[in-house]
C-alpha cells in the first residue's frame, strides 16, 4: 500500500507502486467533488493494481452522520446503465458459441415480435440502439417493468420511431426488455441467471442483474446529489446543463429523450427490494466495482487461471463501431459497438480501441485491449451527467498515468 494523503475520509484499499495517483484522485473526489461513498478497482493485465474504497452506504449528504455505516470492502453499488455493458456480454458469447445470429432477424427467436413493421429489425440492430424502439407508446409502470411479461409483451406490439436500421439513439430504458426477452428465447434462461451461472460464479464475481435476497444488505443507498459548484477536474461529455437543446428536450414530456429515460413510469425507486432484485438488464445491475473491473479483464485476457471470456473476433465485434453521429435520444455524438460504448468525446474511456459503458449519475467500467487495462467506479452520490461523470474521469486519467509508467 502507497503512503496516505490527508483524507477528508477514511479511504481503505491498496494500490501498487506507480498507481498511487489513483488514490490521490479517490481522495479528491470526496474532499472536492462531492463523493459520499464510492470504490475503484483496476486490472492490468488481468492482475488487480487498484482496489479503493471509502465513505459511507448511503449516498444522502443529509444522512445523520452519526449513524451512517460505513462503505466497506464487499459493498455493491446499483450501477445504472453500466450494466448494459455487462448485459451485452450475454449475446456475444452466444454468438460465439454459435447460438445466436447477429444478423439474423430479431424474429426469428422472437416470432411475436414481427409485429408492427419490425419484421427487418435484426439482433445486431438490438446491440447498437438502431431497432428504433427507445419508447413506448404507453410507458410501464414500476411493477410492470419488473414482472418479466409486460416489457417484452408492450415492445412486441410497439411500431418504431425511425426505420430500424437506419439510425441509432440510445434505448435507456427498452434496452433490458429487448436484450433480456431475446436472451429467454435463445437459452430458456433469464439473462440474470445467464450472467449469474456463466460469468459471476465462474469468476468470483460480486455482481449481479437481479439481487438474491441474501445479499440485500450489502448494498449501497443511492441519492441524487449536486455536484460542487466549483468542483475540478470536468470532463468532456453529455452533462445535463451543457447545452440549451439538451437541457430542453430533459424539460419536455413529448421529447424522445425524455420519453426514453420515462418509458417506466413513475421513476422506479432503486432503493427498494424488489427494484434490486428484478432483471433489468438496462439499468438495474449491482456489483463492486472490484467486479466490474475484473469482469472486463476476463473478456480481454486471463484472469488468474481462468481463460478469457471473449475470442479475438469476439472482442473485434465488441468495439467495432456500429453507430456514430447525433445520437436522437441523447442529442449528442455517440459511438456504439455491439452493446458497448465507444471512446469518444461524450464518453471518453482511455483509448480510441476502449469499449465499455457508463451509468446515468456515475458508475462506468470498461477495457482497453491493447493496455491490458480494465476499469471498475461504483458510486451512491448520483450526480448530473449522463455518459461522463467528472469523478470517474478523474480516475481515469490518474490510472493511465500508471499505465503509462
């Protein structure tokens, strides 16, 4: 363990030589940049060099200082829409072992999902945010999202908003009941307990698309948090306040980016049992961010002793770009490959050949194949931004100085 700096928390972990910048930037992010509770992990060449974490479990600055418990070194985070990232491995792998036609129509595994006009939408449409499906005409409600019908039911029956194929805008919240329903179809198995059987438990993973009862208590509170005023270390990418056309179309009901973030409602409260355990595979993940990183190190190479999950031309369709531009949810350039977000300036991960995913408010994990580099930040205090959190940033950036050293 490197030396300490003067925390304003009780920051426990190690770090290796040459990535002790990791640990100042962890440390900042509490005394400058609004963090209440949060870890960081990082793999380098499938070895651990980074693994922090500090604070406390709930991410409420009002939380009663007295009695609020402290972030310990097994606490998992729900991580938003990073779990996206960890929910596209399924469909890969599938593919790899020769299940699953990416280019196959959606149809073909899913006959009732022809209807509408969908009858071209193929799986890799799915993967990249081109189906045109990032609303529903008639939104779900909070119990219906995670009863395991209503979501693939109402996108069966749900017509496109742009000719499938031809675009790409990013399906916030469709996303789990379009990868999830497909995963069923394919396998006869949720895509929760696919990732549960083939990936967490093989790896030792602490992570999960559907909570089991038992590990309820290991969990972080999340809460909406504003960040510092003057906080440093910004970073580029889709922030709410950013631009007037964004900032409007998050104002307007009718807009499609709120109707994609609304497609459950009313917002559903993540804190609550039943959110946690439910299969979202867009939203609703919970991990350590020690498992995050570890998961993207298996994908790209091996992890002590077990051999990695993707193939090379696997890995090449993971990050191969498959849409780019103006993104018609977000309103911002975007880069996806199958499941994966790119590098670029709305996400910037460490290198132009990095996939991975953010979540809304925070968490990100990803992997730079030609690093060796994987990255894992969980976080209760949710903040506004979308794709490029400044606390993960600051991470970022203090982990490629190891990397470059």
């Amino acid at each position: 363990m490197s030396g300490k700096r003067e925390s304003v928390v009780d920051v426990q972990g190690t770090v290796e030589d040459g990535f002790e910048p990791v640990r100042d930037a962890f440390v900042d992010n509490f005394a400058r940049r609004g963090e209440r509770g949060a870890a960081v992990a990082v793999y380098l060449h499938g070895r651990k060099v980074v693994d922090l974490w500090g604070g406390t479990k709930d991410g409420d600055a009002t939380a009663d200082a007295a009695t609020a418990q402290p972030w310990e070194a097994g606490t998992a985070q729900v991580v938003r829409s990073a779990t996206k990232g960890i929910a596209a491995i399924v469909p890969l792998l599938l593919h790899q072992r020769g299940l699953l036609d990416l280019d196959a129509p959606v149809g073909t595994y899913w006959p009732e999902f022809k209807a509408a006009g969908k009858e071209r939408v193929l799986v890799r449409h799915l993967l990249s945010h081109r189906a045109g499906l990032p609303v529903l005409d008639t939104p779900l409600t909070p119990a219906q999202a995670i009863d395991g019908v209503s979501g693939a039911a109402a996108l069966a029956a749900q017509a496109p908003v742009w000719e499938p194929g031809s675009d790409h805008g990013y399906h916030a919240q469709t996303y789990s009941w379009l990868i999830g329903e497909l995963v069923l179809r394919v396998t006869g198995r949720s895509l929760g307990s696919w990732v549960a059987e083939e990936i967490s438990g093989p790896l030792g993973l602490e992570m999960w698309i559907g909570l089991p009862e038992g590990e309820q208590s290991r969990v972080g509170r999340l809460a909406e948090i504003e960040p510092p005023a003057a906080a440093g270390g910004g970073a580029a990418g889709l922030r709410v306040r950013t631009k007037r056309s964004v900032a409007e179309a998050y104002a307007d009901p009718s807009s499609l980016t709120r109707r994609a973030f609304e497609a459950i409602s009313p917002m559903a409260d993540e804190n609550v049992p039943e959110y946690r355990a439910a299969e979202l595979p867009a939203s609703a993940g919970i991990a350590t961010a020690r498992a995050l990183a570890r998961c993207y190190a298996a994908l790209i190479g091996p992890v002590d002793g077990h051999p990695r999950l993707f193939a090379p031309a696997t890995l090449t369709l993971a990050r191969t770009e498959e849409s780019a531009g103006l993104d018609r949810t977000l309103l911002v350039a975007t880069r996806f490959g199958l499941g994966f977000m790119l590098h670029g300036a709305a996400s910037p991960l460490l290198g132009p050949g990095s996939f991975g995913h953010p979540g809304r408010g925070g968490a990100l994990a990803f992997a730079d194949p030609e690093s060796g580099f994987a990255f894992g930040y969980v976080t209760n205090g949710m903040q506004k931004n979308v794709t490029a959190d400044p606390r993960a940033q600051a991470l970022v950036r203090a982990a490629a100085s190891g990397v470059a050293g």
